[in-house]
C-alpha cells in the first residue's frame, strides 16, 4: 500500500487542515481557468428545495464556503470527514447554519439508513480509500433510489506526472508521485460500474503558471508522500527557478474531472 491510501499517513497527514490549506491556495492563486474548480463543480449539481445532501471527506468544508447560504429551501447538508480535526473545524464554521450538520463517517462504514440522501458528494477523496468496493457500495447503499454521487478526482497525466519528472532529476533519491492513485479518471468508471450502472464522466481544463517557487515547494512539503524524506528537498527551490520559463512561470499541467453517476 502507498502512503496515499494509508490509514495511519493519512490520520497524521488530514489531524487538521494545515496541509489541505495549502494545497488549496497553490491552486487557488495559480489556476489559468479562472471560472473555479467549485464553481464549475457546482454547476453539476442538481439541487431541488428539501434535498438531502451528504457529502463525504469534506475537509475543511471550504466547498461550502459563501453557499451554504444559497442552497434552495428546507435543503439540508451533512457534512463528514474521518479525521476529528476536520469535523471540529467544519463544526465552528457552520454552526450559526441550523440545515447544516456535521459528523465524524468512515466511508467504508457509514452509519446512515439505506435510501437517506438525494446527492452524496465525494470531492478529492476517493482515491484515499483502502476498500474501495466497500466504499462504493456503502455510497450506493445510503442514495435514494434516482439520487446521485458525485465524484471528483484526478487523471494519471497531470501535476503528479510532471512533479515525478521533475523531482526525480533533481535528485534521483527521490521517486515520488508515480504510483497510480487508487481512483483516478482513468479507472474510476470501472470502479463505479461495481454498483452504478448509470456513469457520466466531465474533464475540467486547467493547469497552473507558478510565479513564485516557494508556493510549489510548500505544495510538495505538504504532501503525504513526502513524509520522512523532507531533507532530500534541500535546494529544490533553486531547482525549480532554473525550471521558470522566459516569462518567470513554472508551467505544469492538471487533468481533473468529474464522475456523475444516478442510482
Ligand atoms: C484531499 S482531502 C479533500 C478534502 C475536501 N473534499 C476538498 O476537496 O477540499 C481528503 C479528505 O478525505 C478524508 N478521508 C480520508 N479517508 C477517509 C475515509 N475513509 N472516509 C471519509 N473521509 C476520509 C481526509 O480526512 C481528508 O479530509
């Protein structure tokens, strides 16, 4: 198993929302589509007034941030994550929101009756998951009959390609990033299509143009595959500078998207 999916990396690396925080905001400040990862997210939703909304391994809710308060009447959100820390931070976030709840779910093992909610949500999280069957069954299990899931993730040729290249002929001790992320756009279809007939997938087009090499080396330090090994990144920022184009823009590519899929 590699640390992207294991349980004790992962509870050290998700305890609080300190490097969640700054993968966001490298993506945040540097994305070229302009329109927004969650913006463009959002507009797949089908929200109707009283629907039951479940979304799993929300972080730090930051989804939500500005539309909560937009959501079609009597809508209400359940928002849950495996780590405490996440749960505690959403919890202070959205409290003064009485349709918004929070609480500590295992997606392989989640505690909600069969046929609970409208649309469950599963941004950037999946491809954490040890057993994913059990998973995607559990997901099945609690959507109401025609509900969707939504799925979000990434494909197999973007910043995790590049960054293995690059890192790796900066110095050849380091061989991160190049193993397939359990879920990704490339396989999750056939991952879905173990309970979900019904699959759609979207692509979001983007990519990032770095002006200032320290955003992307905390990027890479924030990582879970870094653990243990930070010090083989000594000069890595010098690295990337000789990286930058004519114009002082280091250029990488994404390969994000969408799966929705329909009970
Ligand atoms: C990459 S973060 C994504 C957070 C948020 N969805 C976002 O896109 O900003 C992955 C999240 O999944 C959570 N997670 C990991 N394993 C989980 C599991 N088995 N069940 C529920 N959440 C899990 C982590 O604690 C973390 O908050």
């Amino acid at each position: 198993m590699s640390n992207i999916n294991n349980t004790s990396v992962l509870v050290e690396q998700y305890k609080d929302d300190k490097n969640l925080s700054i993968r966001l905001a490298l993506h945040q400040k540097y994305s070229t589509n302009k329109y927004g990862y969650i913006n463009w997210i959002f507009d797949f939703f089908d929200f109707f007034d009283g629907t039951d909304v479940l979304e799993l391994g929300c972080g730090n809710g930051n989804m939500w941030n500005d539309r909560v308060q937009k959501l079609p009447k009597e809508c209400t959100v359940t928002l849950t994550d495996i780590s405490k820390g996440m749960v505690d931070i959403i919890n202070e976030k959205f409290r003064e929101y009485p349709n918004v709840k929070t609480e500590v779910v295992d997606i392989q093992n989640i505690h909600y009756p069969d046929n609970t909610f409208d649309v469950i949500i599963a941004n950037s999280m999946l491809y954490h998951i040890p057993n994913l069957e059990i998973a995607i069954s559990e997901v099945h299990r609690v959507l109401k009959p025609n509900g969707k899931f939504y799925a979000t993730t990434v494909g197999m040729n973007g910043m995790n390609q590049y960054l293995h290249e690059k890192l790796k002929e900066f110095n050849p001790k380091i061989n991160v990033f190049n193993t397939p992320f359990p879920f990704n756009l490339q396989n999750g279809k056939e991952i879905l299509n173990t309970r979900f007939e019904n699959i759609e997938m979207y692509h979001y087009e983007d990519s990032l143009e770095i002006t200032e090499t320290v955003d992307l080396v905390n990027w890479i330090k924030s990582t879970s595959s870094m653990s243990g090994i930070e010090e083989d990144l000594n000069g890595v920022d010098l690295y990337f500078e000789k990286c930058k184009d004519s114009n002082g823009i280091i250029r990488i590519p994404k390969e994000a998207g969408i799966f929705v899929s329909t009970k």
